[in-house]
C-alpha cells in the first residue's frame, strides 16, 4: 500500500499527530528538580510547538537567524523563568503563550521574512512567557537551578528539533508552510480553550 501526498500535507498530518498526542496531558505532576524541568516543556502542546515553531522559523529565515533566534529565546526563556519562580507579576501569560504558537505559525506560514534581529525580538518577547509559565509552575520541592536548567535543556532540544525538521524542506517550500499552518490552526484550537 503506498500513501502518496505532498510535503504540506505530510508535515501537517506530523504535526497534528504531534499535537494530538500531548493534548490529554496538558501539565501533569512532574518529579522533582532537573528532570521536572526537562519533563514540563514536553508536556504542555502550547510549548512543544512554539518551540519547535522558533526552530522552523529560524531555519526558515537562514543566516543569523538560525542560532539568533533560539538564542533569544533561551535568554528570555531563563529571565521569564526567574520572574516566575520569584512571584513577580507578569499579565495575561496564557494568552501571550497561546498567542505565540498562533503568531509564529503564522509567520512560518506566509514565509514572512524580516532581519534576524527583530525576528529575535519576537520570539525573545514570547519566551517571556512561555519560561514564566514554566517558573510559576516549579515543584515546591527541590533546587530552582537544576529544575530550570532542565526546563531550558528541553526548550533548546526542541528548537534543535524545528531546526532539524526544517532542513528538509525549501525555506519557503509547502512542506515548512504547511506546518506552519498547522502550528497556527493549533494555537487557534488553544485559544477556543482545548
């Protein structure tokens, strides 16, 4: 039997199946310190494809961008992360995390090309986010260090994966933007509260 579609519709069977899989299990208890840092960005279908969406879109924009990009947001990623664990305030985090994978989807999916710099901007804004969700929800038990070095092990594992993912593609090939369709259909879907 041979399955015969194109590369759009390939990568947004991947990335449906991807997020279909994590949907039940949105933030469950975690273990303690480093490996519920690396457990809690894997868990959460709002940061699996925000994250693997800044590795596609830097892959996509080439150059700089594909290590500026998840540079930014690691950076970032860390700062939100220790406003969170601090209890510092920080407005309307669930919809700046759902708003990054509709945004980022969006602009893997129109190919939207702009210099490495604001493009790292963008992604460093909505890793504030995405790393104070991730310091808000730390274990009460067990060294803030090893749990946020976990947590920004997994955020750079996936960026690596978007990365990976977009070389197998033209940067403004269906494949790429037909994930990036997909991505953004999600943060629809998490934004209607799935």
């Amino acid at each position: 039997m041979t399955f015969n579609s194109s590369p759009a519709a390939r990568g947004a069977a991947t990335l449906a199946l991807l997020a279909w899989s994590g949907a039940a299990m949105a933030h469950p208890g975690h273990p303690e310190g480093a490996l519920a840092g690396l457990l809690h960005p894997l868990t959460g279908l709002d940061h699996v494809l925000a994250m693997l969406a800044v590795g596609l879109w830097a892959r996509q924009l080439g150059g700089q961008a594909r290590w500026l990009l998840p540079a930014s947001f690691v950076a970032f990623l860390a700062v939100g992360g220790a406003l969170g664990m601090a209890g510092v305030g920080l407005p309307l985090v669930e919809a700046g995390i759902v708003t990054s994978v509709l945004i980022l989807g969006v602009l893997i999916g129109f190919a939207v090309n702009m210099a490495a710099l604001p493009a790292a901007a963008i992604v460093g804004a909505f890793a504030l986010f995405h790393g104070f969700a991730h310091g808000l929800e730390m274990p009460q038990a067990g060294s803030a260090w090893t749990y946020a070095a976990g947590f920004i092990a997994a955020s750079a594992a996936l960026h690596g994966a978007g990365l990976w993912l977009g070389r197998f593609a033209p940067a403004r090939g269906a494949w790429l933007r037909g994930s990036g369709a997909a991505i953004s259909l999600a943060g629809v879907w998490l934004a209607l509260g799935a």
